[in-house]
C-alpha cells in the first residue's frame, strides 16, 4: 500500500458539473457556468447538507493535539449558524442533514458545561428547516457515557423510517436498549426510492463511552494496550505507519455491528440500491490520516467491497479532510472539521443526487467533488 501522502487528494477539485438546470444556481459561483452537457439536461432528485467536527465550546481558541493547528471554539457556532442559514437558503431544501460527530468539544467536560453547550449547538439546528441525522465521535464520549447520548436528541433513530429489510432480524443489538453495555448505534433509511442510507458506529469497539465493567470496553483496552505500549494512550510514540490508528480516541466495529452491515447491503445489492454509508472515522487509510481510521478498518473494508451498491463512505474526524476513490469504485469523502476553520472561511457542503452520480458543492474548505457511480 502507497504511502498515505502519496494518495491523498487535497486542495481544489476540478471544474464540476452540475445535474440541475442553470436557471436555479445564477447565485452560484461560477465554477458551475462549465456544466457538462449531460449532467445540464437533469435535475437533481433530492439533496443533503454534511457537516463535521463543530466541536463548540464557550472558550478561548486553542490547538490541536500537535499545538500545529488553531481551534476556534467559539468561532464554531458561529460557521455551524452560517452553515443552516445557507443550508435554509438554498433553492432546493435539502432532504436532510449528516452531522458526522464531534459536535461539542470534549473540554466541556472538564468546565462540567457540557449540558449546556450542546444545547446552545441543538438551538441553532432548531432553526434548519431540514432534519438533521447525528453521528457519534470521540468528543460526544469525552462529554456523555452511551446510556445519557441514546436519551439525548443526538440519538436520530427516530428518523429511520424504513422497516428493516426482508432479510434482517429486527431484534439484532443496535443500542436502542439503554441498558445493553453491548448494544451499537447504528440505523438505515432511505429519503428516496432505490437510495439508502446507514449510519454506522466507529466507537462500537472502544474504551470511550463504554461502562468498564462491559465486555466491549474490557476487550477493547486489551487490544489497545496490545499495540500502543505507552501510559498515555492518546499518544503515537513509537508507532509507525498504519499501526498509528491504536489510540485511544479511535475505535472499530464489533462482529454484529460487520453482519448487521453486511445484511442491510446484501439486501441492497439485491434491490439495485444505491448506498452511502456514514460514520465519523474514515475506514480507508489512503482518504485520511492514518492516525484518523479505525483499529479494525481492514475487516469494515472487508464487508464493503463485498457489494456492488456501495456509492461512498462519508466521514469526519481528520479535520484536514481527505478524498480517495478506492479499487472498487468506493469514494471515500473525509470532510474537513469546522473547529479548524478560520473564522473568515467556511466547511460545510451540499451533495446534490442525480441519476448518475453525486455531486459535492463544497463552501469554504471543501472542495466541489463529482462521485460517480459504479457501472454494472
């Protein structure tokens, strides 16, 4: 496997094309005056807004883990504000919103403010005018344990509207039962006639969140203690290449949450769906850092080159962001973290679904992006 800076794409993307009729976006900039022809002559079925790594807290700026990279705590409520009123502007409203995790910082624990900072970022996505589907990172385990986050408005199963497919048990562990240490988070819906979506669960298998007397988290602090050997687990001393995503505010999936996964794109596969899978961690190392992917990112991988209907993996947590269309035709789309945006740029997007493909109109740090599907 190449080296991860080798293939990791940043910076701007190449002129995109847009699927919608020019009469809708004469607000747009003008990267989208150089549609192609074909993608012109069709509108979008629906569109969604994604948006990653907010990470709010009332406080001074700080830095990164590495103290290379500013964070504007408070600045981030501020573009997450920016980000609904763009979202609430847009000509089409979008079908729904993916916050990919991360929503308030994890040093709202420590201020015992954690309470009131996720209210202050839950009253500005009061104000959108679409649904908004939450996904868990690290930070929302630093500030909540599962029990109090499955109570809380960040758990969106109730947004699921599909029945579980034919050939799923609807009794299988998803962390709806507050008092299974074991259970995950995860649920599919579809907005849209042969179109899916499944959020999965990066911190399935984790010391984060985890009560210490569960088998997930004794399980999980074995296997992390059995590669990162230093008394601090957040730190990447002595580790090197791949072997660098064995710190503690990383995580993986459990066997059931793999099968789980597997049934829900086997019934895809079978009815000509298109999918995009969603989670905070990215799960392929050429799309992030490889300090940002899960411990066990080769076995999700595994599952998902298994089907045919795969589309994209969408994803936070690496606040620099990544793209990388792997083998299979799989994007991978990592997207850039708001807590690292300057107050006088933006990170936020709208992927509008067409026929044919997908298409990224990133503001901000996020570049635009084409994601074309798979030929079968």
């Amino acid at each position: 496997m190449r080296p991860v800076a080798m293939t990791r794409f940043r910076g701007a993307g190449p002129p995109v094309s847009l699927c919608a009729g020019g009469r809708w976006w004469l607000y747009i900039s003008e990267i989208f005056k150089r549609m192609e022809p074909e993608a012109a002559k069709n509108d979008p079925y629906f569109t969604f807004g994604v948006i990653a790594d907010v990470q709010y807290a009332d406080t001074e700026n700080g830095f990164n883990y590495s103290e290379t990279r500013d964070r504007y705590y408070r600045n981030s409520l501020h573009l997450l504000r920016s980000a609904i009123m763009g979202w609430n502007e847009e000509p089409i409203t979008p079908r729904f919103i993916l916050q990919l995790g991360d929503l308030i910082d994890g040093c709202n624990s420590s201020v015992k403010s954690a309470d009131d900072a996720l209210q202050t970022v839950l009253s500005e996505f009061a104000k959108c005018k679409s649904p908004v589907h939450h996904i868990w990172g690290n930070h929302e385990f630093y500030n909540f344990d599962r029990e109090l986050l499955l109570k809380s408005a960040l758990n969106t199963k109730r947004l699921g509207n599909e029945k579980p497919p034919d050939n799923t048990d609807s009794s299988e562990k998803t962390g709806l039962d507050p008092h299974d240490p074991e259970g995950f988070y995860g649920y599919h819906f579809s907005p849209f006639p042969k179109f899916r979506f499944i959020l999965t669960d990066a911190y399935d298998v984790s010391i984060l969140g985890r009560k210490k007397n569960s088998r997930k988290h004794h399980d999980s602090m074995l296997r992390l203690k059995s590669k990162n050997g230093n008394e601090n687990l957040n730190s990447p001393r002595g580790l090197t290449g791949l072997n660098l995503r064995f710190l503690a505010f990383n995580g993986g999936f459990s066997q059931e949450q793999l099968e789980w996964l597997n049934k829900i794109l086997t019934f895809s596969d079978n009815n000509q769906e298109k999918v995009a899978i969603i989670g905070h961690l990215p799960v392929h190392p050429n799309s992030a850092d490889p300090m940002c992917i899960p411990w066990n990112y080769d076995e999700i991988l595994s599952v998902l080159h298994a089907h045919t209907s795969i589309v994209c993996f969408i994803a936070g947590h690496d606040h620099d962001g990544g793209y990388y269309l792997d083998d299979h035709g799989i994007h991978h789309l990592t997207f850039e973290g708001v807590i690292e945006t300057s107050p006088e740029s933006h990170a936020f997007g709208t992927i509008y679904v067409c026929e044919d493909r997908m298409i990224l109109k990133g503001r901000g740090r996020i570049s635009d992006r084409v994601l074309h599907y798979r030929k079968t």
